[in-house]
C-alpha cells in the first residue's frame, strides 16, 4: 500500500502560557488518504479512505449507482472498523490490511448476511499525506473547567508539479480563505488553531471567575476543521471541506463545503462549467424530483415533510460529484431548519444528460 495507515501514541505536553494553559495534544501525527476499488460480494465498489487522529472517515459508492455512502471508524484489534448510517439502515464494514489493499467482511445491520469484501489500492490518483493538529487550552489558569479544543487536518500532494501545486492552493484557500498563501498546511493549521485559541482569550477577558464556572459550558469552545478527499478520477478532484465550532450558546454549528477541481486545466469548476443555461433552469424541477425520490415524499405532499423551509428548491449552493451523479448540497438554515442537518440531492448525470457541457462531458469521461 502506498502509506500505511497507522496511528502512534502522543506525549502530552503541558505548558503555562501567560494567565492561562495549553494543552499540546498531538501535532504532527501521521495520516494517510487512499483510494481503493475492488467488491463487495460480486458488487463493485469504489472506497475512500481518510485517516487522522486515530480516526477514519470516507465514504463509499457502488459503481453502478455512484452515490457516496459516508462512513467513520476506528482501528481495532488489527482490525478497520467502519459504520455508516443511512436512514435506519447501519452498515459495518471489518477490514484488514493485506499488502495490496484491504479485505473483510461488509454487514448490513447486526443480522444481515455477512459479504466478502475485496479491495485494491487504486494508485492511478494523486499522492498526498495528512496533516494533522490536535490542541487544546484553559484560557484562565484558576479556571480549570473552562477549555477551548482545536483539532485540524489536511490532505496535501507531495508531488512537485503544477499539478499538485494547484490542488496545494485550493487547499490553502479552504482553510485561509480570506488571504492569499504560499505557506505549507502545518503552517495554515497552526494559525487557525492561534485565531481560535484568541478568540476565546479574548472572550473570557472581561469575565469573573466566578461568573466563568457558572458558564463553564459556554466557555469551552472548540472547533475542528478538516479538508479531505470526496471523489476523485485522474481528471477531477473533489475536496470536503469541513468545518464545526462551538462559541456558545445551544449548540455548535458547522457545514461540509465543497470544491470540484479540474486538474487537466487547473480550475475550479463552475455549475455553468457542467451545464447550459437551459439546464440551470431545469435544475429546480430535477431537485425536486430527486429529492421527493430519496425522502420517499409523493408529489402531491408538501417538501417541508422533507424538512425544507419552502415547497420549491431555488438555489443551488456547493455541489460535488462522482462519474454517476452530482449531489447538490445545501449547509444547515440554507433551504431547511438546523435540525434538518445538511441536506443533500443527487441528481444522476443520465438526467442531465441534454444539458451537460461537451468540455465537461470529455473531461469527466461521460
């Protein structure tokens, strides 16, 4: 395998830091990103695999269908353990490393059939490694119940060309967007953790001590950031740009974005890079229809029983993609209460098929 995935045992460091403590966790931890193809049973499948933190996360899609079916995990046991939900549906994938790639068993729900799973590293992708921060602070050292957590990762090419370069940049921009930078990831990282970390300083600034413990909850920030590998072809690279902060209050808020970048002509792609002007009009018909499909909705039933605020989708947000589809997505309050979660609608290319832009269907290999 082209990395191997491992996790390490980290020495906690503890330093006083002017009025208040920082807790140096972890920094520097190895990660790993990998792709890989193979079956499930007779079923192929495509696999991506992100690890950091002594966690996985990815997804994976039959190739038939192309719709990413996310799913976290841990190591255990020499075993990779992985669950996803989807619905009242749970899946559980047992992994082990076999020098090529991975093999075990796939289970739908605890009394499912177990199914044979065979996978192979696909190597023909871009090379990367993970960067992988973890920290946390009690901004006020007699304050003990208050503390502010930043976790952070980040894939980034190890390759030196244009190329990677670009991909190098997108990244950069997911993680700084409001400045422009040629610093390196472990870099970037490190100063979001510093603006957090001062942000929260700043905030338990003109707070007694008394006042802090009784609200020790809604001083204990945090936040985790993590950019990482959706889909991608030799062509086309999908980035997960994924943020979540808690500062307070009910709960935390947070959204996966997304960037679909072209690595032949080294730009990020555009919904009008993938359809005409007719099919960006014929999208608000197509959601609807997809989603009323996922959700089990029937056309004479309102989209608010989908958890949408109206009865018709009007924007188009981020997006992303496989070879099969591309999933609309829309961040919590977007078109649906908070308790709605990040909704997501995958509309299948063969639906769009009258409206795709030849330079995107070439490129994509449509």
């Amino acid at each position: 395998m082209r990395s191997r995935i491992v996790s390490k045992l980290c020495i906690c460091l503890v330093m006083l830091l002017g009025a208040g403590i920082q807790l140096v966790v972890a920094q520097g931890l190895p990660g790993s990103t990998q792709s890989f193809k193979g079956t499930i049973d007779k079923y192929p499948i495509t696999l991506q695999l992100y690890f950091a933190g002594g966690e996985y996360i990815g997804s994976y899609m039959y190739d038939r269908i192309g719709e990413p079916i996310d799913f976290s995990g841990i190591q255990k046991d020499g075993f990779i353990l992985l669950t996803s939900y989807k619905g009242d549906r749970v899946e559980t994938f047992r992994l082990r490393e076999d020098g090529e790639g991975l093999t075990g068993t796939w289970q739908n729900g605890e009394k499912g059939a177990e199914l044979t799973v065979s996978l192979k590293t696909w190597k023909n992708v871009i090379p990367m490694e993970v960067k992988y921060i973890k920290d946390s602070i009690i901004p006020v050292a007699d304050v003990r119940d208050v503390k502010g957590m930043f976790e952070g990762s980040a894939i980034w090419p190890t390759g030196s060309t244009a190329k990677d370069e670009f991909i190098r940049q997108e990244i950069r921009a997911c993680i700084s967007p409001t400045k422009k930078s040629t610093a390196s990831v472990d870099r970037l990282l490190a100063e979001k953790r510093s603006e957090f970390f001062a942000g929260l300083r700043q905030a338990v600034k003109s707070e007694s001590a008394a006042d802090l413990r009784d609200m020790a909850s809604s001083f204990s920030w945090s936040m985790v950031k993590r950019v990482s590998v959706g889909w991608q072809s030799p062509s086309i690279l999908c980035l997960n740009d994924m943020e979540w902060e808690y500062t307070g209050g009910a709960h935390g808020n947070g959204a996966t974005t997304y960037k679909v970048l072209d690595l032949v002509n080294r730009k990020v792609l555009k919904m009008s890079d993938i359809v005409n002007p007719a099919g960006i009009k014929a999208l608000p018909k197509l959601l609807e229809k997809n989603l009323r499909r996922q959700s089990g909705i029937k056309p004479n039933q309102p989209l608010r029983e989908a958890g949408l605020y109206g009865d018709r989708i009007e924007s188009v947000s981020y997006f992303h993609l496989t070879n099969k589809v591309i999933i609309f997505s829309y961040t919590p309050y977007d078109i649906g209460p908070y308790s709605s979660g990040q909704i997501e609608i995958p509309v299948p290319f063969t639906e769009l098929k009258t409206y795709l832009q030849p330079a995107f269907v070439k490129l994509a290999g449509l």
